[in-house]
C-alpha cells in the first residue's frame, strides 16, 4: 500500500509540472519586402500592387459566394462596369451566343481598362453558344400564333422564313432522331408539339399540344432523344481561338 500511495504521488507530481510548463505557440513568418528585393526584385516589384490595402472588390461581410454578371449592351460602358465592380462584382459573363467579335474585344477591353484603373481584380468568363437547335426566321419577323389541335409543319429547309403553317429548325437530323409520338419543345418549352407523321428527310408533320406565341430563333428541346451534335460547334472553336 505504501509503494502505491508512493508512485501515486510521483506520478501527480509528473502531471502538475506539465500543467505548469507553458505551451510554445506557433508562429510563421512572412518574407520581409526586402527579403523578396534582395531575391528576385522582380517577383517582388509584380506582387507590390497587389500589397495596397485597398486592393481587390470591398469586403462584404457574410458573403461566401461569387458575384456573376452578364455585360450586355446596356452594361458595356466603363462606367456601368466601374459601378458593378463597386457593388461587389466578382466575374464578368460575356454571352457568346449573340454579338460580333468586335463587340466582345470592346467589352474585355473596357473590362481591363477599368481593372486597372481602380485596382481591382474581376475575372471574365466567355460563355461559348454550344450545341443547341433553334428555330429559324419567320415571315416578316413577326410572331406567329400557333394554336392547340392544329398541324404544323416542322422543317430543316430554311431556305424559307416560317410562317404559321410552318416552323423551320436548324437541325439537319431532326427527322432521323425523331419517332413518331415524340416530343418537340419550343421556346424552352412555351409551346409543345408532337411527332404525327415522317414526311419526308427535311420534314415532320406535328400537332401543336398547347397555345402560345413563337418567335424567331428560339430553343429547342428534345426529351427523350440523343441528339448527334459536337460538343463543340465551328462558332465555339472560332470564338476560343
């Protein structure tokens, strides 16, 4: 009993001096400006910009999410972009489905313009158009009313604006993926239509599911089909490069 109560009080003995000896904290440094002159003054002269305090868009608390905008006409001017990147713009969207190269080069130049003008960072992000099926031109290019119960004629001939009898699309293959009783989907799918008859290789005759207005150069969607197109198309390539 006493070799216990003896090793007993060693080993308390033990634990009291670790509580008591203090924990060493870990502490990193951070080069010196000069460390990084004396280096590679290089280096260090393409970090100084961004060593200013007031670099980069102002903090705003709570926030763990990107500011995504789409510069559009009506924001492609210095100023409009100076105002979004004040209001915490984080990436410039440029929507390469619509507008000329020379648009977008304006666009990506004001962007940079602006970046260094104020000292700020925005990333610009290009949206290629990518594979998708849209309808084509209509006569006058006007709107055309198609009406629930009545037929309508889709085809990939569009060496003819459409019309309210019939609706031209740029897919080539249309009628070779097509089943009859399948599904067309205009206008992201405002208008619905489907599949009565194979006509021909250019068109299908289709009864139209639900009322509505279509446009021109709307989307397209296929439920259900595979549909042979590239991931990327010949625009997508022109436009990367």
């Amino acid at each position: 009993l006493s070799c216990f109560r003896k090793r007993n009080k060693q080993t308390n003995h033990s634990l009291i001096a670790k509580k008591k000896t203090p924990h060493k904290q870990a502490t990193m440094s951070t080069p010196s400006t000069s460390y990084m002159h004396m280096h590679n003054p290089s280096t260090a002269g393409a970090l100084a910009p961004f060593l200013r305090a007031d670099w980069g868009p102002p903090p705003v608390e709570g926030r763990r999410t990107k500011i995504v905008c789409t510069i559009g006409p009506v924001t492609q001017s210095k100023e409009k972009i100076t105002e979004l990147l004040a209001a915490g713009m984080n990436v410039c969207r440029l929507n390469f489905s619509h507008g000329s190269h020379e648009y977008h080069g304006q666009t990506i130049a004001n962007i940079r313009d602006v970046c260094a003008e104020t000292r700020r960072v925005c990333a610009i992000l290009l949206d290629t158009k990518g594979p998708e099926i849209r309808t084509g031109k209509l006569e006058d290019g006007k709107e055309v009313s198609l009406v629930a119960g009545d037929e309508v004629i889709v085809t990939t001939d569009q060496s003819a604006p459409g019309n309210q009898q019939r609706i031209t699309l740029d897919y080539k293959n249309l009628p070779k993926v097509m089943d009859v009783g399948g599904s067309i989907l205009m206008d992201d799918g405002l208008i619905a239509l489907t599949v009565v008859e194979k006509i021909s290789d250019e068109e299908l005759l289709c009864r139209v599911e639900n009322s509505g207005k279509l446009g021109e150069t709307k989307g397209v969607n296929l439920p259900g089909v595979v549909v042979d197109l590239p991931a990327l198309m010949e625009k997508d390539v022109q436009d990367i490069l």
